[in-house]
C-alpha cells in the first residue's frame, strides 16, 4: 500500500512532531500553523527592535534647511570642549553659557541673559541665569523651544543635556533657512534645570518674552542613546499629537508612554510649562542608563544617531506649532501609538471606553454563539477563562520568584547591569514556556474553543478596565479584541470541515499578530526606562500579548525539536539564560556601579567621618581595605536611606555654616522668624532641615516663596523638611518662617561643596574602575544643629 502523504509543509529538518489536526478536545490545528505564526512574530519584534534604533546622522554638509547631527555635534564640542560638570552657579556654567551665547550670536540672534532667584515646590532655591533669543514671526504670540545647559554636580552632561543645547542650536541655524514663521519662535537655553526647574520657574514668572508663548517643544535626554520619543503633550495631546505626526519624518511615539510618565516622580522644564497652560510636545531618549547623571556623560559617549533623531523631532515639530493656530487648541486628549515610526495612529482618548464596549460586546456575542451551537460547554468555558488567568498570574508569580532566587545569588545587585541581554532572556523565555506548559494543560480540558473562549473573555474584561482606568494603554487590549471578533464571524457560519478548521486559525492567529505589533515596542523599550525591576512585570506581559495562542499550544507540548520536548528546550534556555546572567559581572569600566565618597564633619562634636554610599548597598573591595569601615542601615544623617559605611576621618576644622536669626515676634499665637543662612567657608550649597515634628509655615527664601519636600521627596527625607540653596552667594540668602507655639525646635544646618578634601584621594584612587560617583557625587559636608526656643 502506498504511503499516505501529509498536507503540511516539510519540517523533517527540525525533527518536529505534531499530534493530530482535528478540532475536537485536545487536539488543535497543526503546529505548522503555530510555526508560520511564531517566524512572524519574532519578525515583528526584530523589525521593532532596528526600527527603534536611532536614524542615521546627517552629516555637516546636509542642506542648510535641514537638522544634521554632524553640525550639531560641532556645535556640541565647541559647547563643552572639556568633561567637566557645571551645575548651577559655578565658574563651569558660566563658561558654558558665554559659549551658548557666542553660537547664537553668530547665527544672527541677539541672545539676552534673564537673571532670577526662584525656587521650586520642593524647599530647592538659586539664582538662574536663562539665555533668550528670539525669531519674527508675522503675529506677537510664540512658540517655545528649549532645553537646558546646567549638568548634575558629578557629570559633565553631554548627552543631558548638552545635546538638547546643540539641537536648539542646530535648529535655531535651521530656522533662518526656512521661511519666516507665522508664530515667533522664542528660544529659551535655561539653568538649573536639575536643581529643579529653576529656570525653566523663572522664565514662566518673570520674563517679559513668557505671556505671549502658547505652545513649547522641549528637548532633554534620560541616557545617552535610543530613539527620541515624544513622550508627552499638554492638556490639547489629540492637538498636538496631529500636528507632531503630520510633519515628524520618524514619529516615535505612544500614549502608553506619557500614561506612564505620569505615575513616575520624574518632571522635565515641560512640566512647568503645562502647569501655566502650555500646550506642544516633550521629547527625550532613554537608552544607555550608565553615562545618565555620571562623569561618563561626555563626548565620547554621545550617540549622533540619537541626537539627529531629536533634532528631526524638535525641528518639524517647533515649524508646525508656528505655523498653527495657536488661539485656542481643543482641549481634548487622543489615544495613539506609531507604527515602525513609518504612520502613527490616533483617536480620541474619549473613544477608548465606547470601543472597548463595542468590541467586547461583538466577542461576547460569537462566544454565545459558540455556546449554542454546542460547540463549547460551560465546563469548556470554565476551564478556558481559568487557563488563561493561570497564564498571565502563573507568569507573574513565576517572574518575581526568578528575580528573588537570581538577586540572593548577588548578580543583580543594581537596577541596570552591565550585561543585561542574558537576564532579559531568561525572563521572556520563561513566559513562553509557561505558555506552552500551560495550554498544553489546559486545551486537554477545555478543548480549543473552550480555550480561545477563556482568553478572549479574559482579554475582553481587561479592555473594558483599562479604557475606564488607563486610556491611554488601552489600545493595546482594544484592537487584538475587534480583530479577534472579526476574525472568528465566519467560523461562527462555517460547516465542521476544512474551512471550519482554517478560520479557526485565522480566529487565533490575526488577533495575536495584532496583539504582538502593537505592544512590543513599548515591551522591549521597558528595561530601559525602568530596570530589572520590571522584568516580572515586562515577563507577564510577554505572556498575555502571546495568550491568543494559548488555543494552538497543545501539541506544541509534546512535540519535539531534534527529539528534545520543545517544553524542556524552553525550560533549559530560560535555566540557561539566569545562569549566564549570574556568572558575568554586573558591573565594567562602561557600566559602573554608582559610588559616592562623603566627608562629613559635625561642628559639635568635632567628630568627621568619611561616608561611602555604593549603590548596591555593598562596599568595594577596594574601598573596604583602604580604610576601616562599619556599616550602617540608615545614613549617618537622620533624613537619610539605605545602607551606608562609615570610618574615622581627621578633624580638619573646617568653618561650619551658620544661620543667624535677625527678626523674631509672635503674631496670632505664632512665632514668626527672619534668619540669616550663610556658608562660612563658601560652599555652594547650604540648607536648613526641620524634623518632621516641626509645624513650620509660610517659609520665604530671598522674598520667595518655598515649599517643602512633598510626596515621594518626603519620604526620601523621612519627613524632614528641607529647604536648600544650590547657589549660595558669600553674604548669605534670608529665610522667613513661621512655627507654631510653645515647643521648642532643633534644626539642623548642613553645607556642602562639591569635591572631597585632599585628605580623601585615597579613597578617590581606591574607588575601582567599576564604579563611579553620580547625582551630586562626592562631596565635602558640613553641620551643626540649631535649637530655636518658643
């Protein structure tokens, strides 16, 4: 008798053996299907993944109406010709805003230096000096396009955000190629960004150019690579989203982003400008976290690709808002995401809800019919809605136990490591193994439809919440639903034959692809802006876009790759992978663990102590045999968190600040205060902290109103209240308060200069090449405690 030959495709080469391709319980269409399947989703990702990648520069001869990264990059090296930091207030700044101003008065424009004192809502004050320029449009009101030239005390910043300097630069170069806009297009370089907006404050307060801007375009940098991501708009997004796509030549962008963006503690200068009724866009990339806030954010470590891609942003999207109308933008917010940064797609954020119902009620309907025609039983249905919790919940759980076991063994001591591709690896292979053990289960049970049923009513409740709770992700769950009850009406009218088991795939295959495209960028740019910490989050999510194949998984159990299970093949690369990402180090010279060195001297017990603060809560060895330390849980300070090591340090007698009252009355039962904070020895910081007890109200620095450290930032200072100058001058700043009555109140006074004393270079020459200082870095510090008596 002659041998009877299969249908499917040959894949004798992989050793691959399906089960049966009957629809009936426990059987489902063959895996060929399920193969085709998974070649396009790992093209999907692998488009997403070059896609995401930073456009080509331009180089220095692109044509003068255009953005290049190689001009901008000129103008970068001629901006920062050295590595050093420049935070507010210091000589370094100043250089650096003299050579702003030169750029832009070579181009034509007459720059104007803004100087302010101001403070931000949370207790941070400095004196700011903002760089303006403007260009003539044909009506008054403007569009704004900024960025900020301040760096952290420990990095010279040039990629944060040196590069959002030169783009505004570039762009400014730009714009007197093009024609004249309808708007003015008001150019604002601010300072003390990262003290806390403090320019940004003192523009939308005090500068005559800020009444007339109705719209900005602002440009920072949270890493040094990655594509430029339009990452949040004003109150009018549907707007400004419209006006960004219509002209960005790479549009890279996503509500997912800016609804996250939201719950974050993270502001940028475009938050000021929101909070006075700004409309326009924000842009950042995130990528390549180590040079972020250290000595690595330099030259060498800019990406041109990243900064081309800004200043394309920036360019097209500061020309399209002076052109627009400006008067009065619908307030409305939009629902969008782009798609291989080629079209972007959008609706209105208050469709969300409307077509969640819509679609859910159309999924709803086919699984009711399904029901009725018998070929789902409510046992079936139980068994589907329940495999497909178990997935996504089994996943989660199964990632946060991953991450417990890999963290005991130390080789995660960090949120970023230096090697993290091994990690990530483990963490989405884990969810395809769960998957597939898992439908392998589950389809035995509740047979295919039972199980597509399931994951489409757990796919369905999940569209209507996140519409109602969080719009802006919702399209995510909203799209794969309309296709997965679309893609299922003609298997509901089918006859159980060929056709029945072809739209049968297609029920489960369109919807999937649907699923994976339009949340996998988001997916794979998650590590990036949030860490290893996410990963079990980043695995449970690999999982649910994947659901919708739960229904075709069950041969896949047993089926085999060159006689191995393909389940244990899973199993063994996810062992593998956390293996890996155990044995390499998680810190090099290019991923360096952050490593701050204090100097501490408390002016009242003339004890010093040098203060080590490794971001993973252990001491280098290099470190821990230069000196003799002891650990601690808490700072050495009370407002302090997180583990620290403290050893002996000489007593060099240096002046500590002081804080002098000069006014004291009592008015409604309240005692009311003018004092006097001054850095004897010139440090440029200097702050005074109330302990958490302390009902301390109305405080004014310089005539300025100050707000305490709130939220989140309370925390971190354990409740204290702190109120700080960045840019202390010599004769000291005033502060006004008023505390409440009858109790007494010790403060505490603490200055800081940015540079440990000689006495501790050998500690510096200790620190390994592994670790760097960052934020603030290493710093010389200064207290004494003041009571003041009701």
């Amino acid at each position: 008798m002659k041998k009877r030959e299969s249908p499917r495709p040959n894949w004798a080469k992989l050793q691959l053996t399906p089960t049966g391709e009957s629809l009936g319980k426990g059987n489902q269409p063959g895996i060929h299907r399920l193969l085709q399947t998974a070649s396009i989703l790992a093209a999907i990702f692998l488009v997403s993944l070059y896609r995401l990648q930073p456009p080509v520069p331009k180089p220095a001869n692109a044509p003068p109406n255009q953005f290049s990264a190689g001009r901008a990059m000129e103008v970068l090296g001629r901006i920062l010709p050295d590595a050093k930091p420049h935070p507010t207030g210091s000589q370094a700044n100043d250089a650096v805003r003299d050579r702003i101003i030169h750029e832009l008065a070579s181009l034509g424009y007459s720059p104007e230096i803004e100087t302010a004192f101001a403070c931000d809502g949370y207790g941070t004050c400095a004196t700011v000096h903002n760089v303006v320029a403007r260009l003539d449009g044909s009506d008054e009101s403007s569009s704004l396009l900024s960025a900020h030239y301040d760096s952290v005390p420990s990095g010279p910043g040039a990629s944060d955000d040196g590069t959002g300097v030169a783009a505004v630069v570039e762009i400014a170069r730009a714009l007197k190629a093009l024609p004249a806009p309808r708007h003015s297009i008001l150019i604002l370089i601010d300072d003390g960004e990262e003290a806390g907006l403090l320019g940004a404050r003192a523009f939308v307060d005090s500068s005559p150019w800020a009444r007339n801007v109705r719209a900005a375009v602002n440009v920072d940098a949270r890493g040094a690579a990655g594509p430029s991501l339009m990452f949040e708009t004003g109150t009018a997004s549907e707007w400004a989203v419209r006006l960004y796509t219509m002209h960005a030549p790479r549009p890279a962008t996503s509500s997912i982003f800016y609804t996250a963006y939201k719950q974050l503690p993270n502001n940028t200068d475009f938050t000021v400008f929101k909070d006075v009724g700004y409309q326009g866009l924000n842009f950042a990339y995130v990528g390549d976290e180590f040079p972020y806030h250290a000595p690595l954010d330099n030259l060498m470590n800019v990406n041109p690709g990243s900064l081309q891609h800004q200043g394309d942003n920036a360019l097209s999207s500061v020309v399209a808002l002076a052109n627009a109308d400006l008067a009065n933008p619908p307030q409305s917010e939009a629902v969008f995401f782009d798609l291989l940064e080629h079209w972007t797609v959008r609706w209105p954020a208050s469709w969300a809800i409307k077509m969640a119902v819509l679609f859910d009620l159309l999924l709803l309907l086919q699984i009711a019919w399904l029901f009725w025609s018998e070929r789902v039983t409510r046992k079936d249905l139980w068994w589907g809605i329940y495999g497909w919790f178990f997935i996504v919940v089994a996943t989660g759980v199964s990632g946060y136990t991953l991450e417990i076991l890999i963290r005991l063994t130390g080789a995660i001591p960090v949120n970023w490591v230096a090697h993290p591709l091994p990690i990530e690896i483990s963490f989405w292979t884990l969810a395809v193994a769960l998957l597939v053990i898992s439908a392998g289960y589950f389809v035995q049970r509740a047979g295919f439809w039972g199980l597509w049923c399931g994951v489409w009513i757990g796919w369905a409740l999940l569209s209507f919440l996140i519409a109602w709770l969080a719009n802006g992700i919702s399209y995510v769950f909203v799209l794969p639903s309309a296709i997965a009850g679309l893609a299922v009406l003609p298997h509901t009218v089918a006859r159980r034959d060929a056709r029945a088991l072809n739209t049968a795939e297609l029920a489960t295959i369109l919807p999937a692809i649907m699923a994976w495209s339009v949340g996998i960028a988001p997916l794979i740019l998650l590590y990036d802006g949030l860490g290893i910490r996410v990963l079990p989050f980043s695995a449970m999510i690999v999982a649910l876009l994947l659901t919708p194949l739960a229904p075709l998984c069950g041969d896949l159990r047993s089926a085999a790759l060159k006689g191995v299970p393909v389940s244990k093949l899973l199993i063994a690369v996810t062992a593998t992978a956390a293996f890996v990402s155990v044995i390499v180090p998680p810190y090099s010279a290019k991923a360096p663990e952050r490593v701050n060195i204090q100097y501490w001297e408390d002016a009242d017990s003339g004890n010093s102590q040098w203060i080590v603060h490794p971001a993973s809560g252990r001491l280098p060895d290099a470190i821990r045999i230069a000196a003799t330390f002891h650990s601690i849980d808490h700072g050495p300070f009370p407002w302090e968190h997180g583990t620290a090591f403290l050893s002996e340090a000489p007593d060099l007698k240096l002046a500590a600040p002081t804080f002098t009252v000069l006014e004291s009355a009592q008015d409604s039962g309240r005692q009311q205060y003018r004092t006097l904070l001054r850095s004897e020895r010139g440090a440029p910081e200097a702050m005074v902290l109330f302990p958490p007890d302390a009902d301390v109200e109305t405080v004014r620095v310089n005539n300025q109103p100050a707000e305490p450290q709130s939220g989140r930032l309370s925390e971190y200072f354990d409740g204290w209240k702190v109120y700080r100058c960045v840019t202390m001058p010599a004769e000291g700043i005033e502060m006004a308060f008023t505390l409440g009555p009858g109790k007494a109140v010790q403060l505490e006074v603490v200055d800081a200069t940015y540079k440990l004393p000689v006495e501790g270079n050998f500690l510096l020459h200790a620190r390994p090449l592994t670790a760097t200082a960052s934020q603030e870095g290493d710093v010389t510090v200064v207290s004494r405690r003041v009571q003041l008596l009701p």
